[in-house]
C-alpha cells in the first residue's frame, strides 16, 4: 500500500513540476495512441516490484501529461539530454527495484538457518 502514496505523490509532484516549466519546455509529440494504456500496464507491474512507486508515478505522470498537453513536455537537462519529470522519475525509479533486488538474493547463508529447517 505504501508504494501507491509513492507513486501518487511523484506523480503529483511530477504534474506540479510540469505545470511550472511548461513555459520553457519543448513537447514531444511523438506519443502513440496505445501509450497511455502501455504505461499505466508498466505501472501496475513497477507496483508489484519493491521500491516501484518511483517508476510507477513517473509512468503515470507521463502518460497523464501525454495526453493532457499533445505530448511530454521536456524541460530537464540531464547528461545531455531533456527529459520531462516524469522521464526523471522513470530513470531513478529503476536504482530502488535493482537496490531491492541485490539486497533481496544478496543476503549471506548462515549454518543457523539451515538448522532451524531440520
């Protein structure tokens, strides 16, 4: 239940972002008609994930700006690149998934947990 107030507050802060730069931000129009559907599928499967909220709102956001404004406004330099809000919250959104992962099958094994299986 968490990660969906995660993704409901990166979302409200992604569109809220948005809101602000609009003015500076070119849009991206190259959003086909199935992208919303895709990714709010994408979203559900991030939810599903630990630590998916990140990548789930910045899915959501997208999708919702995409089809709010005619496409994704992009407005953040990053490495070179222009991203929207939500494209940030996408790229940051997979390090708590693959944090989550390593951690998860990383963990040592102990002589003790074999013992409390007999």
């Amino acid at each position: 239940m968490r990660s969906v107030y995660v993704t409901a507050a990166v979302c409200a802060a992604c569109l809220a972002a948005t809101a602000l730069g609009f003015g500076h931000a070119v849009v991206n129009p190259d959003v086909p008609t199935t992208w919303l559907a895709t990714d709010v599928g994408l979203a559900v499967l991030a939810l599903l994930a630990p630590g998916g909220g990140l990548l789930a709102g910045g899915l959501v956001s997208n999708a919702l700006v995409a089809q709010l404004c005619g496409g994704v406004p992009d407005f953040v330099p990053l490495f070179g690149r222009i991203l929207s809000p939500g494209d940030l919250a996408i790229v940051c959104g997979f390090a708590p998934i693959l944090v989550g992962l390593v951690y998860r099958y990383s963990k040592p094994v102990s002589d003790e947990s074999f013992a409390s299986d007999c």
